[in-house]
C-alpha cells in the first residue's frame, strides 16, 4: 500500500467523525449515507478525482481498506490513462 495515499485516507475518516482505533485497527466501522457521501466528496477533492456512481458500492460497514482502494484504483487508472494519452476518468 502507498504509506502517503493511506495516511491522507485515514486522515479524512478522522475528519468525519471515524475513530482513531477503527482506523488503526482496521476495523469495520458504521457510516450512514450523509457521512459516506461526504467521504467520497472530501476524496475527490483531496485527490482530485471523481468517483464514478458505477464504482461505488454501499456495504453496511467499511474499512480503511475499502476507501484506499476505491481512491487507488481510480488514481491508477486515471495515471494510466493520462499515460496513454486520453486521460478519462
């Protein structure tokens, strides 16, 4: 895992209200939609990406690992992409 794109998404779940023991732990944590929808905006704009609805999936409880690989993925192939030249999100 990126140490810097995983410090930066434990430090927005703390921003919203996650516990620092959740999210050192790894543990699966409850958001309700407001609070996941507003984690997904402050991802966007800290990373400057846009998170296609296709790509987001609801689960009852999260985990610091769903939110860096929902953010990686689309970091790798937004790189990717700008590689090749398209650069679509």
């Amino acid at each position: 895992m990126n140490s810097t794109l995983i410090n930066d998404v434990k430090e927005i779940l703390l921003e919203h209200g996650i516990s620092e023991y959740d999210i050192d732990n790894e543990s699966n944590f409850e958001v309700d939609s407001i609070q996941f929808i507003s984690i997904l905006v402050s991802l966007e704009q800290k990373f400057n990406i846009e998170i296609p609805d296709e790509s987001i999936l609801m689960p009852e409880e999260f985990n610091v690992k769903y939110f860096y690989t929902l953010v990686n993925e689309i970091l790798e192939n937004k790189i990717d992409n700008k590689c090749n030249g398209d650069f679509i999100i």
